[in-house]
C-alpha cells in the first residue's frame, strides 16, 4: 500500500530528518521525496510505501501530524486511492 505525504511550513533545520526518522522507526519505506524552499517556506511530498509496517493507516496518520505540531509544521498522509481516483474522474 503506498501513501502520499506532505509537509508545510516555515523552514527549520531537522524538518526532513525528523519526518525520516519516524517513517524508518515504523516501517515505512520512502520510495520518492522532493521538497522546495520558496523564501521561508518549507514544502515536501513524499511518496511511500506502508506495507511494510505493522502500525495501522490510521495511527500513522495521527503520529505524523503529532510529529509536525511538535516541529512547527503541517503533516498529511493520504491513501494512494485517493489521488487515483481523482484523475479518474
């Protein structure tokens, strides 16, 4: 099952190691990433594979916005299915 996250926000050091290192505590293999900086704003997606880890969708979900409110940042992690579905539409 691959899943799509982004992160938002103002740039800080650490932002891409701590999102790097929860994924690799629980499983999850990053298949692709590009981030941006325009000005101070930090933006990255990411593309991963969650097949690997035994924690649920759902409680990835939760602990990675808990990762971005403890550094500042705006965390999502969207189901694949949902970004196919759209352009099929």
């Amino acid at each position: 099952m691959k899943g799509i996250i982004t992160v938002l926000g103002k740039d800080k050091v650490g932002i891409i190691a701590k999102v790097c290192t929860y994924l690799a505590e629980h499983q999850v293999n990053i298949l692709d990433i590009s981030q941006t900086i325009v000005q101070d704003y930090f933006n990255m997606m990411m593309i991963v594979d969650i097949s690997g880890s035994t924690r649920p969708f759902e409680t990835i979900v939760e602990d990675l916005q808990h990762v971005g409110e403890a550094i500042g940042v705006e965390i999502k992690l969207q189901h694949e299915d949902i970004f196919n579905i759209m352009h099929r539409i």
